[in-house]
C-alpha cells in the first residue's frame, strides 16, 4: 500500500507501507494490502504504520480524513507530526501546540486592537456630527 498524508500546507508523508493503524470516532481500525476501498473520518490522536522494512512508526495527526482506493491510502487532515519513538513525538507534538496557542493568541490580541479602532473611529465620527 501507499500511504500519503497531507496537511493545508504541505505532503508530510507519501511512502509504501505494510500496515497502517488508524482511530476513527468509532475507535481504531487497521489495514493491510487487500482491504477493501473506504472512507473514515479520524479523530486527533496516533496513526501508526508499518514500513516496507519492517519498522513501526508514528504520525499524530489532527482531525481529518482517511480514504483508501485501491492500493492507495490518502489521509487529509490538519495537522501532522511524523516519528518514531512516542516518547520524542509527544514533545514535538506539545511544542507544536504551544507555539499555535501563542499565534493565535497574539492574532486574537491584534483582532481585539483592530475592534478597538474601529469603535474609536465610530465614537469620533459620532462626535463630529452635529
């Protein structure tokens, strides 16, 4: 099987692959050469494959999509983080979260000064008019 995974903002995996695990709503799932065709939603959490070689591997992935056509298995989802040992992938993953929180902190502040602005220019031009 082929495995691809593909964020908004890049393909993060596209490898052969033995076996892959993944967790739907309904819990985990796995898939072997073979399988039949199917679509799952995924939910954020691990999807571990198996390589060619014989060596297991990690991806946390954020909410998404798996779909399997064929010999080919493309997982969309929001965000995902590649590794092989889970003890360094929970690091990267928290790291990754902190620095979104702070993004989106910092664009939550700006948001908040643009409003502000803009309701000063409304007060100001509220009080031009006679």
């Amino acid at each position: 099987m082929r495995l691809e995974v593909i964020t908004p903002m890049a393909v993060c995996l596209d490898r052969p692959v033995r076996r892959i695990v993944a967790e739907g709503p309904d819990g985990r799932f796995g898939m072997w050469p073979g399988h039949i065709d199917f679509v799952s939603a995924l939910v954020p959490g691990i999807l571990v494959y198996e390589t060619e070689a014989g060596a297991e591997r990690f991806v946390a992935v954020n909410s998404g999509t798996l779909v399997k056509c064929g010999e080919e298995v493309r997982v969309a989802v929001r965000g995902a983080v590649e590794g092989d040992d889970l003890a360094v992938l929970r690091a990267r993953v928290e790291a990754e979260f902190r620095q979104h929180d702070e993004q989106e902190r910092d664009a939550r502040a700006a948001l908040a000064r643009l409003e502000a602005s803009m309701v000063r220019r409304f007060r100001d031009l509220g009080a031009a008019s006679p």
